[in-house]
C-alpha cells in the first residue's frame, strides 16, 4: 500500500471516529477496539491506530492502562472558559460584521433559524447545534478582522472537540435560543449600533452558558 493510500484511510477513519465520538455514538469512557473499528469501516488497523492517536493528540482520547484507548470525558471547566471566551469576541466578531451583512445573509439566516425551530418538534440536539453553528456562521463571518475571526473559529472548534452539545443538557434553552435569534437579526437589520448588538450577541451566548451551569447545579444538588 502507498504512503498516499495509507494516509487517505487513515484522514477516513479519523473522520469517521471523530463523528462518533461528537455525535454521541462512541459516549465518554467508550472502549474504542481498533480491530472492531477496522472491521466497520472496512480498512485495516493501521489506519485506524493513526487516527486514534491524532484523536489522542486533540484530547477527544485517552489511554488507560489495561483498558486501552477509550474516549475522553467533557471537562466541565473547559466548557464554561471556552463559552465565556466564546461570548466576548463572538460578540465582538458580530458587531464588526453587522454592517457588512446583506440582504441574502439575513434570509440565509433566517432560514436556518427556521429549520432550527422546525427541529424543536422532534428534537435532535446534534442536529440543532450544527444548524445554531451555521447560523452564528452567517453573523460572524464577515467579520473584518482577521485576528478576530480566528478566535472565533478556534472557540467553535474547541466546543466540538469537548462535545459540547449544550442543547442535550438544556433542551429548554432551545426554544429561547431561537426566539434571541430572531432578535439579533432584526437588531441588524435596523442597523442597531455596535455596542447594542454587541450585547445583546455577548447575553445570547451567556444565557446558554448560565442555563448549563444552572443545570449541573441542580444535578450536584440532587446528587446529594
């Protein structure tokens, strides 16, 4: 087999795992048996030990002795330092970019935004997060600021490598979540002022922020 061969298996069955593993398939503290995953995907184990140790490389993996490689839990503290960064120049990146967006973006939104509340129906929080992050997409990404943006893309990176599907934990917060939308579009729109779109970006993502937070509280609390 070519280095090239080796190394296009190996990037698929990074791809695949890591799917997995964000979606929920492969649950924190999953044993991941590389001769099982080598059978599913149809490659052999080589492959597939390169992309458990790129995976390793990310955090998304960990090694345990007698266990082997099984998948990382979410680190609850990282999720509240990534949000809170996330909330500040997301913000920032939005009210940069408002007077940039168009007509088309604010239809592209919004039309997101309505497949988000069509899926409140049956809810599918993985499904919900990947719509909510194609529609901040929408906001932040004129953003003129290259330094900026990059921050903002690392901090949308940084939450699908810790999983954090929030809605999964705070389904309520949904519903909210789409009706906030709505309002930071029509902020933009109106052509609100920098620091009043900014704020009301920065309220949006803390207000998932404190409804998780909220959440693991009342979970500890119980618990006791």
């Amino acid at each position: 087999m070519t280095e090239t061969a080796v190394g296009s298996k190996s990037e698929q069955a990074y791809a695949a795992v890591k799917a997995r593993i964000v979606d929920g398939t492969y649950s924190p503290g999953y044993r991941l048996v590389l001769a099982k995953i080598a059978e599913d995907l149809g490659v052999s184990v080589v492959p597939v030990r390169e992309a458990i140790r790129r995976l390793e490389a990310e955090g998304l993996v960990k090694f345990e002795r007698n266990v082997g490689a099984t998948v990382s839990g979410i680190d609850p503290t990282e999720y509240l330092y990534t949000m809170q960064t996330l909330s500040i120049i997301e913000g920032a990146a939005t009210a940069l970019s408002a007077p940039l967006i168009g007509p088309a973006d604010i239809a592209r939104a919004r039309e997101v935004n309505a497949e988000m509340r069509d899926c409140l129906e049956h809810f599918d929080p993985v499904r919900f997060t990947a719509l909510n992050q194609d529609f901040h997409s929408v906001l932040f990404e004129h953003c003129p600021n290259p330094h900026i943006l990059d921050l903002v893309h690392r901090g949308w990176n940084r939450l699908a490598s810790i999983r954090a599907s929030t809605f999964r934990f705070v389904p309520g917060r949904a519903h909210e979540s789409v009706d906030e939308h709505e309002a930071l579009l029509q902020l933009i729109e109106s052509n609100a002022d920098a620091d009043t779109i900014e704020q009301a970006a920065r309220r949006h993502r803390a207000a998932t922020l404190d409804a998780y937070l909220a959440q693991s509280n009342a979970g500890s609390l119980s618990a006791h």
